[in-house]
C-alpha cells in the first residue's frame, strides 16, 4: 500500500554535540529551519531526538508547541503537518531523526506512522554502518601505511620487524606526532625525519 503520499519536503537531521545538522533535505530553506531547532530550542525534530520516538504534528499553524518554529516553517515553507520519527540503534544512542513534512494540515495517518518508524530504523541501522565502516577503513589504512614503513625501515636499516616499529613509535613520542602520519611521511619521503640513523 501506499504511504506519505501527501509529503511534500524530508529533511534528516543528525545530533553533533550539542546542535543539529541537516545534511540532507529536499531543499536549503528547509534545510536551515530544521537546523534551526536548537538554536530556537524548539521543534518536532529535536523533541524526537531528546523526548518521544515519534513526534507527530497535525497543524503547525495552531500547535502550541513550537510557536517559533512553527510559525517559521507555516511562513516561509507553507508546511502544516510533520512526524520526526527518531533514528536510533539501541535505546541510548541517537544518531538524529527523519522529519517528513506536508503543506497541508492533518496529512499524515497512523500507517504513515508505523510504516514511517520501519524506515527510521533502517535508516538508522545504515547510517551506524556507514559511520562504523568509514571508521574501519580510516583504522585499516593507518595499518597499511604503518605496515609500508617498517618494511621500509627493515629494509633500509637492516632491522628486525619490531626494532623497525620501535624506532618509529620512538620518533612518533620525540617529535609529538602521530604514529600514522610519521608513517605517511616516511613512505612519502622514503626517508626517516633528521635524527640520528636508527641502531639496532
């Protein structure tokens, strides 16, 4: 069956510290009234993301709520009606909300709720995902790039593979840089930074 079919603008907000961030929105305005939330400290989207799982509203131009933000999207949006449905993993992590907005007032029904929540944690199970493998694929290229330069070291220096990872943890405290980027710079240059020829 079909659903959402009086939609008319989706936006999804993500929490960062202690604002929100809309990168994604059908379009700028409303991309700028959704962030505007926690500026106002107000709005259904935020309310989904601290207070209730779901946030339904029938009329943006009489909700008592959000007189602020209400008024800001019924002016400059047209939207009347909206249900910010929270995007969650687990009980005590909240990555942000789906916000679905209609022009018309009283626009969404309980369907629309129960078939807008099984998006929302799809939704929600994808973006942990996405954040989890962009974190391995950071974690696996540092290793490869650490990996290169202790070859490089035991090649060049005529070290085992531990003395090689030792003379580089050692510069990496010395000089205050990370481990990865002494690495990167090493397989760049080809070259240790200016010390003294590392010993066995």
């Amino acid at each position: 069956p079909e659903f959402f079919t009086a939609c008319d603008h989706v936006g999804i907000s993500l929490v960062e510290r202690d604002r929100i961030r809309t990168p994604v929105a059908t379009s700028k305005q409303l991309r700028e009234l959704d962030e505007a939330q926690y500026g106002m400290g107000e709005g259904p989207c935020r309310e989904a993301i601290r207070e209730h799982a779901t946030v339904m509203v029938h009329d943006l131009a009489t909700d008592p709520r959000w007189p602020s933000w209400g008024r800001a999207m019924v002016d400059q949006l047209g939207i009347r009606s909206s249900i910010s449905f929270r995007l969650f993993t687990r009980p005590d992590r909240t990555w942000g909300a789906l916000n679905v907005y209609a022009t018309q007032p009283c626009a969404f029904t309980h369907e629309d709720v129960l078939q807008g929540q099984t998006i929302a944690a799809l939704a929600a199970v994808a973006l942990a995902r996405s954040i989890n493998d962009d974190q391995l694929v950071r974690a696996i290229e540092s290793r490869t790039v650490i990996g290169q330069a202790v070859g490089m070291l035991m090649e060049r220096y005529g070290l085992d593979e531990d003395r090689a990872f030792n003379v580089l943890r050692r510069l990496s405290s010395h000089d205050n840089v990370k481990l990865r980027d002494l690495a990167a710079q090493v397989v760049a240059t080809r070259e240790l930074p200016d010390h003294d020829t590392p010993g066995a």
